[in-house]
C-alpha cells in the first residue's frame, strides 16, 4: 500500500525524491493512516483544484485497501 502511494505522487510531482510516505499504527477502529509528504512547490500537483487529484488519490487507496480488507485513511501533509 505504501508503495502505491508513492508510486502515484512521484509520477504527479516535479521532484520525486520529496515524496515520502509514513505510516501510523492502525487505531482502535482499525483505521490505518498514510501520510503523505511532497516538497512545498508541488503540494498544488497533488492537491489539484479544488481537491480533486487528492480525492482520486484518496479513491484509488481505499479501493486497493479494500481489496486486501483493511481500513485506510490519506493525510496530505
């Protein structure tokens, strides 16, 4: 799952050696967080207007943690 992330904001970004995924500990719902970090100039690239590239993101993720039947939630930081 980490790397899907990645793979996906390298290939929105202009400097893919930013972008950095940690990953908290699932909580008491079982919801595991992903925090994505990209370099300043490119937080546009992957938020997108009006939220729209982050929300695709958000989509795919959830889509592929399904799959594997795990809660996840993406945090763009």
């Amino acid at each position: 799952m980490k790397e899907l992330l990645e793979a996906i904001a390298a290939g929105l970004v202009e400097e893919p050696g930013a972008v950095n995924v940690t990953v908290d500990e699932p909580n008491e719902e079982g919801v595991v967080y992903y925090h994505l970090h990209v370099a300043e100039e490119d937080m546009g690239r992957v938020i997108g207007k009006q939220g729209r590239i982050a929300k695709a993101i958000r989509v795919v993720m959830r889509a592929a943690a399904s799959r594997e039947n795990q809660k996840i939630s993406v945090e763009i930081d």
